[in-house]
C-alpha cells in the first residue's frame, strides 16, 4: 500500500469511524425474558401448584409476545397448553392481568368487545412480567383448577423471582 493511498483511507476510516460511534443511538436497548429466567419462572410457577397439590400448565413469553418456554405436567389436559400460551400472550398485549381484564370486559360496555379479538383470551392465569415499571413478558397458566388458582401459581412464583416487580 502506497502513503498516497494510506491517506485517502484515512479520511474513509474517520467517516467509517463516526458512522458506527452513530449507530448505537438508532438501536433500542430494552429488558426481555431470557430462556433461563423463563426457565426458572416455570419451575417456580409448577412448585407453587404443586403445593396446593395441584397440577397445570404453564408458559412464558417474551416481550414481544413470543414462546420462550413452556412446561406442562403429566395428565394435563390438551387444551391447557394453548390457553396457558394465549393467556401470556393476552397479559403482556394488554399489560394487564388476564383475572382483572375479564372483569372488566364483564363489567364494562366498553371493554366487553374485547371478546371478538382471537389473540386474546379472558380467563384468569395470565400475569405481566414487570422489572422497573417496564412489562418485559408475561406467564400463563392453565389447568390448576380457575382463574384464581392459575393466577396465583404464577403470582408466587413472580413473587419469588421478580420481587421488584409490581
């Protein structure tokens, strides 16, 4: 390589430089659901109903609304795994947990057309996954015998992992 072309390439190298120092700033940093807290949430999640010598289903989604993990005891029923999945999904579409939002679409004129919606499902067992008032996934839970049941599975293990969360 010639000193003449060592000199173009400087400047090239400096524009290369300042582009890449620029690009960080365009790119979105945000908390998400690893595969080891997803994990870690559905073995908790599973203990808790266990405790109450109940059995059940449970899934955990990203922030994006997709499957990270899923966990399911023996003679569960089928239908669980899907509801465990959209009962996540709904939590963390909606931020809010699936027990309170089927009350309110009980409850409110406004609200009850919620129903309509296929990607949503009002059952109690879906909760949002908070960590510095920021909703980073949600856990469903199915089979353990309702709503509140289901909710509160996934309530103590939230409790246990995420204590911060609100």
């Amino acid at each position: 390589m010639s000193i003449r072309t060592a000199r173009l390439s400087l400047p090239a190298l400096a524009l290369c430089a300042a582009n890449a120092f620029a690009a960080p700033a365009q790119v979105e940093q945000r908390q998400d659901v690893s595969l080891a807290l997803a994990k870690q949430l559905l073995d908790a999640t599973l203990a808790a109903c266990h405790a109450d010598g109940r059995s059940a289903v449970a899934a955990v989604v990203d922030r994006g609304g997709n499957l990270v993990a899923l966990q399911r005891d023996d003679n569960v029923g089928p239908h669980n795994t899907l509801a465990a999945q959209r009962k996540a999904y709904t939590a963390l579409s909606t931020k809010t947990a699936t027990r309170l939002l089927a009350e309110r679409a009980r409850s409110n004129p406004e609200a009850e057309n919620l129903n309509t919606l296929d990607e949503l499902l009002l059952l109690g067992g879906g909760v949002p996954l908070q960590v510095d008032d920021e909703v980073i996934g949600a856990i469903g839970v199915a089979g353990a015998g309702g709503a509140a049941i289901d909710e509160g599975c996934a309530l103590k293990a939230i409790a246990q992992l995420l204590p911060q969360a609100h």
